[in-house]
C-alpha cells in the first residue's frame, strides 16, 4: 500500500506546506526510494527543501529549461543545497543524484560526508554505499567502505563483503 502513502504524502505537501518538517520531508523521500521514484522525490527536494540547480551559464538556463529531465540533470553544473538541511535528507539528496546518473552535482556533498566521522553518520554512509555499487561507482564507494571497516561501530562481516566485493569490481 506503498502508492497509497505516496498520494497521501502528496496531498499533504500539496495542501498544507506550511505545516511540513524536515522529518515528514525525509520519511517521503524514504517511500519515494523504496519505490524508486527518483524524479518524484529530487522534485519534492527541490520544491520543499529549496534545493537548486545552475549550469552557470544563465543563457545556458533558458536552454535547459527545454530539455528532458535526465538531460537538465546531465547539463547542470552546480547543486545548491541550504546549510541547514539536515544531513538525513542530505544523504538521501545524494543517492537521488545516484540513481539518476548525476553523481557529478553532488561531489560536495559526498564530500562531505566521507570526511564525516564514521561511527557518527555511517548509516547514513552505508545508505550512500548501496546506491554508489548498485549504480557501478565503485570507486566513490570504497571511499566509504574503507572508512567503515575502519571504524568501531561499522567493522562488521556485511561491511567487510562489500569492500571485497567493491575491490572485485574495481
């Protein structure tokens, strides 16, 4: 009954902004990955997290606002994320880009997170991992997976699995 949460959640945004949190924004974008729904859920990042894109270029802007969404993701240059978004929908922001073949807008971001401290926000960097290998970027992936393995908290056999199996494919 996953769709009927999904129009719900929808519904929800749509009538009542004002009233949304960070928390409701992230359990969305949570169901809208599980259902891959990618597109859906980098919009509503944009729309209510004020996520933004640039190619820098703003003759190149009015050009981009005439292709196909997987080509605007391809042509832009630039994520613009707030400071104070939380770093759940932050994580969740990068395998969006992920999954749509747009890694390249979040270098920042996954940046950031690999310079995080792993016992700290290693959930959030084996969220990050599962999208990185399920999309083939082994080598960002291993950034991650060796500072789990690394770590007190995250050094566990189905860590460990991963790194080897990321090496393979590299």
């Amino acid at each position: 009954e996953f769709e009927g949460a999904e129009k719900l959640f929808d519904a929800a945004l749509s009538k009542h902004p004002e009233a949304v949190t960070p928390f409701d924004v992230n359990l969305f974008l949570e169901l809208l990955i599980l259902r891959e729904n990618y597109q859906h859920a980098l919009e509503i990042c944009c729309r209510q997290c004020e996520v933004k894109f640039s190619c820098g270029d703003e003759d190149e802007n009015t050009t981009i606002a005439s292709m196909a969404p997987e080509e605007q993701l391809a042509a832009f240059k630039e994520l613009v994320v707030p400071e104070d978004m939380p770093a759940d929908i932050k994580c969740k922001l990068v395998i969006l880009l992920a999954h749509l073949r747009a890694v390249h807008l979040a270098e920042d971001l996954i940046q950031v997170f690999s310079e995080a401290d792993a016992d700290d926000f290693g959930d959030l960097m084996l969220d990050i991992v599962e999208a990185l290998l399920k999309n083939e970027m082994y080598e960002k992936a291993l950034v991650f997976l060796e500072k789990l393995v690394n770590s007190e908290r995250y050094s566990e056999a189905a860590v460990w699995l991963q790194l080897a199996e990321c090496l393979y494919a590299l």
